[in-house]
C-alpha cells in the first residue's frame, strides 16, 4: 500500500517480506485526556482522515453550530495545506515542481513559510526538506530496501539545496547522478496545516477553546471552559499501549513527537527508519524518541522533534535549554532525558514510572 509520508498511519500492519520481517508502525503519538468536564463543557470532536493520518479537532464554545462551522474551516485549511504540500500525492504543487526539478517554479507561500522557519530556527544542518529521492529510496512504503553505497551517494548528490530566487526555486542539476532531486515537506506540514487550522478555529471568536492533533503532532488554542489543562500523552516508542510522559499547559501551546518506529523495516538485525542524516543519508541513530513541547506554532514544534531527533540527545538537550523548550527523548538504550520547560512558561512535563 502506498501511502502519503506526511504523517503516521493509524493502522499497524505486519508481515515478511522476502524473508526478511518488514513492518509498517504509525499509530497516533499523543493520547489526549480531557478531564473533569461536565456534559455542558463536552467539546464537540471531529476525526477525520488528512495529512496521511488521522486528524482530531476537539473544540469547546457556546454555539454549537458556529462551533461545527469553524471546525469545517479548519479541515478546509488543512486540505489546502496537504494539496500544495504532499509530495506523494500526484496532484499537489510540490508534486509539479518535483516532477521538473531543474526548472524554475514559484515555490508555494506555505513553502516559503517552512524554508524561513527552518533558517530562523538555526536547524538546515538536520532538517533538510530535499530529501525526498533519499527517504525514497528505502522503500518504506514497501517492501522496505537497504540502498547501496553508489544509490546513497548518488542521491545524496541531488539533496543539496535548491537554487532560490526570491520565492522562486530550481534545482542544479548534476550530470553525473541517475536519482533525481525532489522536495519533501513532510517533517514539517503536520505542524504548518494544524496553524493554519487553529487560525480557522480562532478567526470568528466562536472557539473558546480547541485541541487539535495530527497523532505526531498537536496544537492548543485557548483553555477548556473548566480551567483544566490540556494533556498529552507520549507514547512508548516500542509499547503503543503505555504512556511514558504526560504534558500538561493551559492556553496556546505546541507539542511534536518524532520517532523511529513510525516508519520502519527491520533487515539482518538492523533498524532502518524514515528520520535520516542529511550528512549521511541514512537513518538517525541516537534516539529512538523525540518530544518537544513549548509556547511556539506547530510548525516550529514540528521541525523542531525531527530536527533533534537527527541531532541526538546531548545537542537536543542544549538546543532546548537555550531556547526555552520542554524535551523528553527516549534514547537508542532506553535511557530517558528530560529537559523542563522553563517556569514561565508553566508547561509540565511528568514522566511516567514505568
Ligand atoms: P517527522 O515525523 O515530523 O519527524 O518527519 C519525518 C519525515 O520527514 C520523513 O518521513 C521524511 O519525509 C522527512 N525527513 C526525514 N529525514 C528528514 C530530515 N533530516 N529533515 C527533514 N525532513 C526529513
Ligand atoms: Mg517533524
């Protein structure tokens, strides 16, 4: 089954393949828990496929149908998001641009958006979104396959960044290489269309408050009509049934989770998983779980859990006590870490005893 990269599936499927045991894993990362409301405070809940996962939208206010209306522009925005975006979709603008790399196109505005963030958060050394032949050619949608040398290097050839002109884009071409360059959005559009979609709950003052999550991903508009925090729950990394850390915030807020077992083949005893060194080409090893949570947009959140992922626990660590961050990592022994978000910005982090 082929399906979209921007996110988890919900489903766990399993099998051999070629003699070798091949898994498909995606279950959503985050477990929400709304507490303590009563029937009058109940949010009204939407789930509904997108960004090739399962996209939930909790969201509380006194007009029930003005409230539905904002949740149907929400999913709306998010739609518009997936179609410039899904670079496996056929038709989506980044698809087009992909499929003639060494011309020029205008790059999309949410495209734009993401090339910025990425330079203004200081992660083009781990985040690369022009990985695309590379992610490729693993075949994680398939049968799972381990690239050689001359594929690695000849892909990784054509993963440097494009030429860029304004908000216009083309890659250079490079005569030597058989792989073609493409680009690929999907370690940060989760986090840029649940913006968008909290933009859409919040534009007509009719959402008091929401909770919307794309599994990997989740973003928090305003407060629960009860006071009650908002609470997510990360996931084990090899247990989807046990909750291995709980954060807690009131208001605004983001959370990202990024792990190795969302995408994932095992062969000869070694893990191969969708999160590569853009130094290397292969996967990130380190970390086999990710969390960053604090004050910032989704899309921050979620460049940010894919890029320390790539980075490894100690730098992740530095990374989010320098600026301000919650993170808890799971490491590639086991070992948890846990960086406290900073007081004021009373986010909890409480990690299960296991
Ligand atoms: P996430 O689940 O948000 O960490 O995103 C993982 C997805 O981002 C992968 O499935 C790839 O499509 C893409 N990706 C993999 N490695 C990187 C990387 N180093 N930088 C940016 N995107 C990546
Ligand atoms: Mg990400």
């Amino acid at each position: 089954m082929r399906t979209s990269i921007l996110a988890a599936l919900p489903a766990r499927t399993e099998g051999t393949v070629l003699g070798r045991r091949f898994f498909a894993l995606a279950i959503a990362l985050t477990l929400i828990t709304p507490a303590g409301c009563s029937s009058a405070d109940k949010p009204i809940t939407v789930t509904r496929p997108a960004l090739g996962t399962v996209v939930t939208i909790n969201a509380y206010g006194e007009n029930p149908r003005d409230v539905n209306a904002a949740i149907e522009d929400a999913f709306a925005v998010i739609s518009a998001v997936e179609a410039e975006l899904d670079a496996y979709s056929a038709t989506s603008t980044i698809a087009a641009i992909n499929a003639a790399p060494f011309e020029w196109h205008a790059l999309p505005a949410d495209a734009v958006e993401i090339l910025d963030a990425i330079e203004r958060l200081g992660v083009a050394e781990s985040f690369s979104p022009t990985l695309l032949g590379v992610v490729k050619l693993y075949d994680f949608g398939g049968d799972g396959h381990v690239p050689t040398e001359g594929e690695l290097s000849a892909a990784l050839q054509t993963a440097s960044m494009p030429e860029r002109d304004d908000d216009r884009v083309r890659f250079l071409g490079i005569a030597s290489s058989t792989a073609e360059p493409g680009l690929d959005f999907g370690g940060a559009a989760k986090g840029l269309a649940l913006d968008r979609a909290r933009d859409a709950l919040n534009a007509k003052g009719a959402v008091t408050g929401a909770l919307v999550t794309a599994g990997s991903t989740t973003v928090t508009l305003g407060s629960k009509p009860d006071g009650e925090p908002w609470r997510v729950g990360v996931e084990d990394p090899r247990d989807a049934t046990v909750v291995r850390m709980t954060a807690e915030w009131t208001g605004n807020g983001a959370l990202s989770t990024s792990g190795d077992y969302q995408h994932y083949f095992e062969h000869n005893g070694v893990w191969y998983h969708h999160i590569l060194d853009p130094k290397t080409g292969t996967p990130a090893r380190g970390t086999r779980s990710l969390t960053v949570v604090g004050r910032f947009s989704g899309l921050d959140s979620d460049i940010l859990s894919t890029a320390l992922f790539v980075d490894g626990p100690d730098a992740a660590l530095a990374y989010a006590t320098a600026h301000g961050l919650g993170v808890y990592i799971i490491d590639s022994e086991g070992r948890t870490h846990l960086a406290s978000a900073p007081a004021d910005s009373s986010i909890s982090l409480s990690e299960q005893s296991e």
